[in-house]
C-alpha cells in the first residue's frame, strides 16, 4: 500500500494538558510554533499545513478545549466546595453546553484535611447546570474529575430541587459525611427544564461507587480524608445507593463508572438518568476531530506522562487509536515516557520526544514547558527530514 502523495503534507497536532504545566490549547501552539519554525516545508518540497485541535479526556481543561474547537466561553458565579462564592468558567455550542465539576469543586479550592473531605460538595455544579438551562442548553455534558468532593452528587441534585430528608423531614445539607444521615429522596421539585435535556458524564476511568477502587476508600484521602472520615464516606455512599434504589428504582452500586468525582457520576445517573461515556471519545466527536484528521499525514499526541495509565481512557490513547484505525502514523511528545516499545508500537507511535530527557529533567521541563514543547516540534521537524518514511511507513492509501 502506498503512501498518499499530495502537494500539502499535513500535521495534526492533538496534545492534551500538560498537568500541572501547561493546557492543551497553548501546549498545542508551542508544538505548532515548533514545527512551523523548521525548514521543513521547502525540504520536504510541498506545502506544510500544521493544525491544532487541543483535546482532552473529560477532566479538567475539557472546557478550554472545546472553547478551542469552537464553543463559547462563558463566565458564571456558582458556590464553591465550601460553599462561597467562585467565578466558573464553562461552554456553550449551540444547545450543548460543557461543565466541568471542577471548575467549581476543584481541590485547589480547599485546604484538604479530615474536614474538608467530609465537608465538599458540589452544590456549585449544579449551580452551573440551572444557569446552562437558562441559556436554553439541553445537551448537558459534565466533565469530571480533580474534585474535592465525595458527597455522590447530592449537593448538585439539591441545587436542581431535590429534596434529601432526615428523619425529621428536614432538608440535608453539606458534603459527604452527611449522606449516612439521608433517610429519604424526594425528587418531585427537579427543575422541570432537566425533562427535555440529555446529560452525559465524560469519564476517562472505570470508577465504581464503592468498595477498595470506589470514589471514599480510593481517592478520598488525596483530598485530606483519614481512616476515619474515609469510613464515614464509604458508609454515607453505600447508604445513598441504597436509597436511590429503594426511592427512585435505579441500582447505581454496579455503574462502572459510578464513582467518579467523589460519586457525582451515580448521582446523576441515579436522579437524572444521565448516561457515561469515554471522555476522550465524547470530547472528540464535539471538536470534530475525524473530519481534522481525514487529511492529516501525521498525527501528533501529547501529555504530562506516557505512561500504562495513559492506556486506559486517557485522551493520548484515544486520540492515537483513532489515527491507527485511519492508518495515519503518530508521534509522541510527554513531559516523561515510560511505555516500552511494544506498547508505543501497539498505539501506531513511530516517534517520540521526552522533554524531561531534553531539559535535563521534570522539574525543569516544567518551569518553562512553552520552549521546551516548541523545541520538540523543532526536534520532529528534523527528524522527518532526516527520515520522512519513518513518518509515512506506507499507511496512508
């Protein structure tokens, strides 16, 4: 099979966030810088076309993606996981907004402890729910992940009108260590508008509720819980699946993704009837990215670490998967990489920069991730001219 020959050798650089570093919007435009700086176009002798199409898996920087790919930023008060005040950001694209739990209950917003692990809630993400409703949005997608939460979605539910009743009938407020104390669901004041709108969760891992990888015993003491408060959690949202059962009929124990941002992926489900889906996927059919990639001749990925995880629903994969399918070759930049061969080669991965290696080390990379993301497109460049059939290994018809 031959290689497509045109006058146009066209690059799609596609990074993810560098976490902790650099977003993906601006990780993409280093890359690009990079590329563009080379001489590569007069000594390959066709035109280059180098594009950025940012991506993500559904965590945190979803909504600067799709700001990217064409959606509207908006701007909003919404309470935070303590309860003041934060100004959110989120997007709108006709009648789909994007929300990202953490864009109000980020752990950023907290000092974790014992404390906050009980207190967090997600009040705020329903917040932003009922002001996407009021701009007419009825596809409602939520990004989660990097919460401080682990209250099971209760404080975003009660936002939109649920009722969460002790045994006193008494509304039931706060975070996670309150769920044990629910003793009745009553969902009769939902916000009408949720009746004519899909809500989909982007997940990028399989999460569930409870039990050793569920959302209190796993991920509850990053965000400060101890033994204890970890117990009082794990209990609080066993507690709760029980009485989403019992109350409105829906088993969210076995969701496989149910507990994902401290659990606000069972209650959704639960109460709204939202449905899962791989973040990476769900990001890439609203940015369009098959239609950016039916031209491309190579397909650049790129994240914080290349690692096994990077395997399992994360964004690079994802995106790497889709150009293998094509039959499009991919390269490769991370901040360090430690997938073996066979693994990159699994992935359709024909080259790869670290920029840990480039920079001397992580921490270095980091400080100034900008040059050092422009530096491996230059890096890229100069391999393709060195060996354009590495990158063009006859995939392409």
């Amino acid at each position: 099979m031959k290689h497509r020959h045109t006058d146009t050798f066209h690059i799609l650089v596609s990074p993810d966030k560098f976490k902790g570093s650099i977003d993906a919007p601006a990780a993409a435009r280093a890359i690009h810088d990079g590329m563009v700086e080379s001489s590569l176009s007069q000594a390959l002798g066709r035109q280059l076309r180098v594009t950025t199409l940012p991506v993500a898996d559904g965590g945190e920087g979803t909504v600067d993606v799709v700001v990217a790919g064409g959606a509207t930023r908006r701007w909003s008060t919404a309470r935070g996981p303590e309860g003041a005040d934060v100004l959110a950001a989120w997007a709108l694209h006709g009648r789909r907004a994007v929300i990202e739990v953490a864009s109000t209950c980020r752990l950023g917003y907290v000092a974790p402890s014992p404390r906050s692990a009980l207190c967090a809630s997600t009040d705020g993400t329903g917040d932003l729910i009922k002001t996407a409703l009021a701009a007419h949005a009825d596809q409602l997608v939520i990004g989660i992940g990097g919460t401080a939460s682990t209250d099971g979605g209760v404080g975003a539910l009660r936002a939109l009108g649920v009722r969460f009743l002790d045994a006193r009938g008494t509304n039931v407020l706060g975070g996670g260590g309150a769920l044990s104390t629910i003793r009745h669901i009553d969902a009769s004041g939902l916000d009408p508008r949720l009746r004519h709108a899909t809500v989909t969760v982007a997940c990028d891992v399989a999460v569930p509720l409870c039990g050793p990888s569920g959302a209190a015993q796993l991920f509850s003491p990053q965000k400060g819980a101890d033994t204890a408060a970890v117990r009082t959690l794990e209990e609080g949202l066993l507690h709760l699946a029980a009485l989403i059962a019992a109350d409105l009929g829906v088993d969210v124990l076995d969701v496989p993704w149910g507990g994902a941002g401290g659990g606000i992926a069972a209650g959704l489900h639960g109460v709204l009837g939202a449905r899962f889906e791989h973040g990476i996927d769900l990001v890439a059919d609203i940015v369009d990215l098959d239609t950016h990639m039916a031209s491309a001749d190579l397909v650049i990925v790129g994240e914080g670490s290349l690692d096994r995880q990077s395997l399992h629903g994360k964004a690079v994969a994802g995106v790497a998967r889709r150009a293998r399918a094509r039959r499009i070759p991919v390269a490769a930049i991370a901040g360090r990489i430690t997938l073996s061969a066979d693994e990159l080669a699994e992935l359709g991965v024909v080259s790869t920069v670290s920029l840990a290696d480039e920079a001397g080390s992580a921490e270095e990379s980091m400080r100034e991730p900008e040059h050092w993301l422009r530096s491996a497109g230059r890096i890229l460049a100069g391999r393709l001219l060195d060996n354009e059939q590495i990158f063009t290994p006859g995939l392409r018809t």
